[in-house]
C-alpha cells in the first residue's frame, strides 16, 4: 500500500428502526420508508466517487458498513451501495473483505443471497444474547429465536459470519452468561466479539440505572470476560484483540487495520478517519468535510498524522445536514511524531501479541520515558516482555486495558 492511499473504508449508515437501551452510538430511530434514509445514501453514493476517483481508495483491502443498522436499510439500498464499491475499488482476488453489519430481525435469506452474490465476504450480526429476557431489558428488537435463525441463513451461504455479545449488568448471572456463549459456541461461527456492558451518559439504560430500576454493571464483569476466553478458547476460537475471538484464518481485517496503523477513511456522520499529513492534504481537496474552528493548516508542517473525528452531538441534524449538502462537521485533530508513535503502542497492546520489538525500538527514537513505563506496566502486571524485545498484554493488562492504555497514552504529552 503507498503512502497516499488508504488500506481500509467505512461507509456510516446511522438509521435503525429504535435505539437500544444502552445505545450511544450515533445513529437515530426512523422509518425505513423514511424520504431522508435515500436522500442519505444518495449523498454517501457521491463522497465514494469522489474518494475513488481521486486514487485514494485503489489499495484498500477491507470496507465495512456499519451503523446504525445497514441491513435495516433493506436489500436495494445496501446493493447500491455495494455494486458502487465493486465498481469504483480495485478488488485483489481472495484478499478484499467487506463486512457488512446486521440485526438478526432484518436477515433473510433474500438479503442474504443477494449480499453474497454481490460480494459481502463477512456478515457482523449484532445478537448481544440468546436469552429473550434480556434482550428485551437491552432493548432489542429481535429474539433468540431470530438470531439462530439469522445465523443459520448467513452460514448456509457460506460467508464468513461474526456474533457480537454483551455481558454484564441487568441481573445477569454467570450461569446465563455461560448459556450464551455455549449457544454461541453450538452455531458454529468463526469469529466471536465479547463486549461488557457500558451505562453511557443519556441513555435510557443510563436513567433507569440512575432510578434503581436496573442493576448497573459491577465487578462480576471482569470474571466473564474471563468466562468468555475459557468457552471460547476452549472451543477454538482464539482471542486476537481485546474484544474478539476467531478460528484460525477468520480475524476481522478491518477491525486489525484499526490496531496496527492502517490509514482509514470514513464516510458520513459519525465516522472517523486517520491517515498520515501527505494524505490528509490530498483528501481535503475532496471537500468531504466541515472541519471545526481549530484551523488544520497551523501547525500541519510538524504533524504526522491527523485524525478527523466527527462531531454528533445532534445527530439527526447532522444526517439531514450531510443528506442535503454531503458535508460532515468534523474536528481535525494534528498528531506529531511522538504522539502517533505512542498511538501505534496503544492501539497495538490491544492485540495479543502486541508490539513487535522494531516498533518498540522506532517509538523509544520520538518518545522520551518509553522505557520507564514500559518497566512499569511489567512491574505491575500489565505487560510482559517478548522474545524479540517487544512488549505484550497479560491477562491482567487485557482486563485493566484503560490503565495500560493510558500510561502509553500520556506519554503523548
């Protein structure tokens, strides 16, 4: 991949028929017959072209969609928008994934046939539980009756297909939990993604938790995440990163990209992008973005890296803002050579081999006390120190990733 282009794209579709109890996501609930959902895709249809058409896109290997709930947009819509990525990004044969996310209510095997035939290689199914109960306190729409259907249709055409479950909170037990990811483990998917459950401020979870309703998430969280890694691993499928397990062969790409430095774009509201200055300049011509009041051009001979970050504050006037003009607001956030080699050492300790001994050796040149903290995550148990003289999550540093995180991360300033 060349330095002036991207290795992996997201295309931001943020519509579901309701939010989740615990959503923070930024999407917004809307009918599927809704004029602004095709108002929407029309102008995501455009930021691709202008994208492909400049090049940058010509060595991308992974583009996912996500939300929101793209299969909630229903067959039509998404194949546009995927027949538009086969048409304008050079696709390696065997070696380009697209993903594409679900709900379990809006899969069938019309939808199904129809995204494999049209090359979706991986299907992320948002199933957070087998247990009816609980996915009615989540607030799902679907039940368990839906999600194995769901899973079975998606594996009946041979695509690579991922389950995303939530733990933790709402009374749940470790004896339920255990059912989950037995019934996981029994629909034969190759890839797992484990997530505890958050109380993110202005959710409808966030006030019922507030109003002692609903038991909040506690300390019984990190015994199953550990639950998870024994079912899980025991059954072959091997934790990667922090949140997900796969078969050998079945890791996400797009989601490695994220952790190992691959620049990104991403397209809509509420998607993010990262890619090194010479790249940045080149994009920003494109005109795919707002950006903020801080002024990119300030400082960008020092940057070597830039993050854009989108501002959703109020998302459904951001979706009608994007639908009508194709613009995002966005803030656009300078990274120097010190601070984007300690995000390669954050973002790389997610993995469970974590980073490689070169890049240790690369960051210590930019970053001064790199050697000290890293003596300090051993010294506490949060890392241990690879034959190649790299450095590596333990089990303690995976469970308490903020605080390991957070020293590689202050290390920036």
């Amino acid at each position: 991949m060349a330095d002036g282009e991207f290795g992996a794209l997201y295309l931001h579709l943020p519509f579901c028929p309701r939010r989740c109890a615990y959503c923070s996501f930024p999407s917004c609930a809307i009918r599927s017959d809704d004029p602004l959902v095709d108002a929407y895709v029309d102008a995501l249809t455009r930021s691709v072209h202008r994208a492909a058409r400049s090049g940058v896109l010509s060595h991308v290997s992974s583009a996912y969609l996500g939300g929101g709930t793209p299969s909630f947009l229903g067959g039509k819509r998404l194949a546009s928008l995927i027949y538009l990525l086969d048409v304008m990004v050079p696709r390696e044969e065997g070696r380009f994934e697209l993903t594409v996310e679900c709900n379990p209510d809006s899969v069938d095997e019309r939808l199904a046939r129809d995204l494999f035939a049209l090359g979706v290689t991986r299907f992320s199914l948002g199933v957070q539980s087998f247990d009816d109960a609980r996915l009615g306190a989540l607030g799902r729409v679907h039940d368990a009756a839906q999600a194995r259907r769901a899973i079975d249709i998606l594996q009946d055409r041979g695509a690579a297909c991922s389950v995303d479950l939530i733990c933790g909170g709402l009374g749940q037990t470790r004896e339920q939990w255990h059912r989950d990811l037995e019934a996981v483990v029994a629909s034969g998917v190759g890839h797992v993604s484990v997530y505890p459950l958050t109380v993110d401020e202005g959710t409808p979870l966030s006030e019922r938790v507030a109003a002692n309703t609903v038991d909040a998430p506690d300390d019984e969280q990190a015994d199953m995440m550990l639950d998870a890694r024994d079912v899980l691993e025991g059954s072959g499928l091997m934790r990667y990163e922090v949140a997900s397990y796969a078969r050998l062969g079945q890791e996400s790409r797009h989601n490695s990209a994220y952790w190992t430095g691959v620049p990104y774009l991403g397209l809509g509201p509420g998607a993010a992008s990262m890619m090194p200055v010479d790249l940045y300049r080149g994009v920003e011509e494109l005109g795919l973005w707002r950006p903020g009041d801080a002024a990119p051009a300030e400082g960008m001979s020092d940057c070597a890296r830039v993050r854009i970050s989108p501002r959703t504050t109020r998302m459904h006037e951001a979706i009608v803002s994007y639908a009508e003009e194709g613009l995002v607001d966005v803030e656009v956030e300078l990274l120097d050579a010190r601070a984007a080699a300690c995000e390669d050492l954050m973002l790389g300790m997610r993995l469970v081999r974590g980073v490689e001994g070169r890049v240790v050796a690369t960051a210590r040149e930019t970053v001064p006390g790199l050697d000290e903290v890293f003596a300090s995550l051993v010294r506490d148990g949060l890392a241990t120190v690879t034959s190649d003289g790299g450095y590596q999550p333990t089990d303690r540093g995976w469970l308490l990733g903020n605080e390991l995180y957070g020293r590689l991360w202050g290390l920036s300033r």
